[in-house]
C-alpha cells in the first residue's frame, strides 16, 4: 500500500533529471488547445446568462439582462422575465419529469408551489449541488448560482411566484448539443440491471467490467459522452481501464460473488484496483467530455473496461442500461493525458473523532500543468483540500468545504493550472467519525484506508501529461 501512495512523487522525482525545454513548448501549445475546447464546450456556465445579454434586445427592461446586475433585478421579478431562464440554466438538467431531481421543474406551473423551499435550497447552497468552493479553482462548467440568481429567486418567492408575460422570456443558449460524430467504440454494461440497495438503503453501487477485445496498438480516448439508461436512476458513473491478463481472475472472482446478478456490489471504487487507472467518470448535467485538440487519454490495447455506476432508487428501480461512447484520436496524440493519484493510504481515522485529519505533501521537482482533479473520499468525509505551496504562498487548487458522497465530481480546469518546481503539493482530508456521522445507524469505530462501505480514502486524482514510464 505504501507504495501507492508515493507513486506521484516518486515518479516526479524522476522527472525532475530532464530537460524540459522542449516539454514547455509543448505545454505553450497545450493551453491554447484547451481554450479552443472551451469556447466549444460551455455548458450550463453562469456565464451563459451573460452570453444572452450581447446577442438579445437589450431594450427590453424586464429581461435577463437584469439578472447579472446586482443593483437591476428587475422590478417584479417574474417566472417568465427572470427565473424561467435561471431554472433553464441551472436546474432541469436533473428537474425534469424522469430525471434525477424528485421532482420536475420545467414549466410555471411544476415550478410556482416549490418557489419557497428554491429560495431556501439555493440561498442555503444546496441547490444546484456544485461542491467545489467558489473562490478556489476556474473550472470548466461550474453549476453554482451568481448571488443576483439567488438573490432573483428570492425576491420571486417573497413577493409570491408571479408568472409574468411569456413575451419576456429570453431562452439560454442551447449548451448540450454536441457533434463528435460517431462513436469509434461504445462501452455497454450489456444488460438491463435492476438497481439493488441492501435493505433500508436507496444507494446501490454496482460495477461492470466490459472486455473490448482489442489487439494491436493503443488507442487514445479524446472525447467520451455518457447514456444513461435511466436517467431517474443513475446518480453517476465512473470508468476505468485495467490490465486484462493482471485482474482477470480478480474480475472472475467478483463476477461469481452472486451469480445471478451480472457485476459485482463495489462501494467506494471497482475492488479490482485500488487507485490506478481512472479514466472520467458522469454526473447528471454533463454533457460530453472533450479534451484538446491533439490531446488523449491513453487506452493500452490489453485493457478491460470497468464501469461503476451509482444508483440512487429514490425515484423508482426500474432497470438501466448504460452506455458510453468513445471517440478515439487519430493515432498518437502530442499531449498524453493520465490521472495519477496522491492517496494517503496511512489515513487513520479514530472512533469518535470529530476532526480527524489526514493527507500528505509531495515535493514537485518540475513544473507540471495540471488539467483536472477529482478528490475522493468515503461517507466520514468532513472536507478535502488539494494546495500548491510555494515560497510560503498557497495556492488553492481544488476545495471541497462540506464533503457529499453523493455528490463527486472530476473538475477540469478552465486552463491548466502550471504548479512550479520547488512547490509542495499538499492533500488535506478531515472526517467526523462522531456516532451522529455513521452510515448505518453502527457504532464509530477505528477506520483505515480501504474500498469497503466502513473504510475510508483520502485520495486526488491529477489529471497531467502521462509519465513516460509505468508505475
Ligand atoms: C445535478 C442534478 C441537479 C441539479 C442541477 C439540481 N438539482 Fe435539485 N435535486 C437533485 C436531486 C437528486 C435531489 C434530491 C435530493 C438529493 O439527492 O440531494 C434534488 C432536490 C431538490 C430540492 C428538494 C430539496 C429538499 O430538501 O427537499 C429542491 C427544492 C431542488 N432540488 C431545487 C433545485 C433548484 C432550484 C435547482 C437549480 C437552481 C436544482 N435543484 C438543481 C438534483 C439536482
């Protein structure tokens, strides 16, 4: 175990030997490529509104303009003038009949009785559901509310819902069409599997590994975009790519733990490998995953996919098929993107404490680019931080301040995040393992690193250039 969790430093020690003269002209090149995905790819941004202000008629003082000017609510805030547009943005991604969200938010009428317990869920945080703190990290697609949207949804719910003149609504760009074309392979869990939960739980986390059957050269993965099944019972998705010949008795093993279900129960990750090999992953409102041009993730042609999905029944359990289409780079890319983790894996988290911390810090011999995170944890999470240090000055890199299980999510950076050489990268984990913080009603006891429902992680994924070796 120990052993994993130096793998990012040691393989940056190595690194830090070479000349990267010629890696800095590549990494120049790397930030374009990025922005240019962006300006493609802007979905479900607050920013959107603002896009609406230049193409509309800003004549007209009863639309969305207003919304971004904290001093210009309109003067009745309506459903049609205003929050119509925000929800639209912000919330029907999930709210709508058949989606995740319990309840559909798409018209006045579904959305007028619920205008009070909005205005408390989204001056209280909670809605939309974006984790990350605000003032650390520009990611890509963030679903946070601007204050003046809260503030809008407020003032609608306080002066009793109007519904306002249809004329004034100004729809948001359209952010979830996307054109890669068709797939060059398709990941199928093969099956319609019906979700599961253990007995007085409405969560079931069910892994699936799918063998492509692939020979000669590796591919690399550019862009994916997920299917869900069933969209009112898939909560999110997770895969990743294992060596076949390495895990194939594994696989077989779990694959036979109940018969006649196809898969396995896997709680906190696949229990096939603990931390290698994550390649993306879905939450409801994203739309598809596309990196740079001439950017890819690598897929070794041995590779046998794994597909976690988590269930959530509150809705119903009807059965899901889940697919994911992968769209493939011609041959080689410049910029070889992986996901290497910084687990603690020493964490000890001790019965009844209320601020248990763990984590590491890593010297970093190089400058790297750092394209992506994802922070994990367990149900005793509390908060996870990931810093850069450098010269006595933090930078934040990623911020979870009230950790959700329920709730994970890979952020990609707007524009890669360069951490100079000499900088320490540090994790940061802090849980509550009190008895009001248990996941089944059981008693605290002592916890360690592990994949099962009771133990814990302290764990981030960078997503950076591939590492010119194996770890
Ligand atoms: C990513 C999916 C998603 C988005 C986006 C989303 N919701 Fe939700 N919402 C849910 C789910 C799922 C629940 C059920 C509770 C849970 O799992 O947190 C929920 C619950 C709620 C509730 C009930 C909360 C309670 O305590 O009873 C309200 C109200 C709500 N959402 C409003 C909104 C509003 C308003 C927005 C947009 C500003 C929004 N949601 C955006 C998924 C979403």
């Amino acid at each position: 175990m120990r052993k994993v969790s130096l793998v990012l430093c040691a393989a940056l020690l190595f690194l830090g030997c070479g000349d990267d003269s010629e890696k800095n002209q590549d990494r120049a090149n790397n930030v374009n490529n990025v922005n240019n995905v962006n300006n493609q790819n802007n979905v479900n941004n607050v920013n959107n509104v603002n896009n609406v202000n230049n193409t509309n008629n800003v004549n007209n003082t009863n639309n969305v303009n207003n919304v971004n000017n904290v001093n210009n609510l309109p003067d009745e805030v309506t459903y049609h003038n205003t929050v119509r547009a925000i929800l639209e943005s912000n919330c029907t991604s999930c709210h709508y009949t058949g989606g995740i969200g319990p309840f559909p938010l798409t018209t006045y009428e579904e959305a007028s009785p619920l205008a009070s317990l909005m205005s408390m869920v989204t001056q209280a945080g909670t809605m939309p559901p974006w984790p990350p703190q605000e003032d650390c990290g520009e990611f890509k697609d963030p679903r946070n509310l601007e204050p003046i949207e809260i503030m809008a949804i407020k003032e609608w719910a306080d002066t009793g819902a109007p519904e306002g003149d249809p004329n004034d609504y100004v729809a948001p760009p359209d952010e979830q069409t996307t054109n890669l074309g068709a797939a060059d392979y398709v990941i199928d869990i093969g099956t319609e599997y019906t979700p599961n939960p253990a007995q007085g739980r409405i969560d079931d986390y069910h892994c699936f590994a799918i063998d492509p059957g692939w020979s000669g050269a590796d591919r690399f993965l550019k862009a994916y975009e997920t299917h869900p099944g069933n969209i009112s019972v898939v909560h999110h998705m997770l895969f990743w790519a294992v060596d076949k010949d390495e895990h194939a008795a594994r696989i077989q093993q779990l694959e036979n733990e109940d018969p006649s279900t196809p898969g396995w129960d896997c709680f906190g990750g696949n229990r096939v490998e603990d931390v290698q090999g994550l390649l993306g992953g879905w939450v409801p409102g994203t739309a598809a995953i596309e990196y740079g041009a001439d950017q890819g993730f690598r897929l070794p042609s041995n590779s046998v996919f794994i597909v976690q999905l988590h269930y959530n029944t509150l809705n119903n359990e009807n059965p899901d098929r889940t697919t994911v289409d992968l769209h493939f780079t011609d041959g080689e890319p410049a910029t070889k993107l992986a996901m290497y983790p910084m687990p603690d894996t020493d964490l000890y988290v001790p019965a009844g404490a209320d601020n248990a911390t763990a984590g590491l810090s890593i010297p970093i011999p190089i400058n790297i680019d750092v394209y992506g995170l994802f922070p994990h944890m367990h149900q005793l999470g509390k908060s996870i931080k990931v810093e850069a240090s450098r010269g006595g000055t933090d930078t934040c890199m990623v911020n979870i301040p009230n950790w959700d299980f329920n709730w994970q999510g890979i952020y990609l950076y707007d524009e890669p995040m360069t951490v100079r050489s000499g900088s320490q990268l540090k994790l940061e984990c802090v849980y509550d393992n009190t008895p009001g913080n248990q996941a089944n009603g059981q008693q605290p006891r002592d916890v360690t690193w592990g994949e099962g429902t009771f133990d814990e992680m302290c764990l981030n994924y960078f997503i950076i250039e591939e590492l010119p070796f194996d770890f």
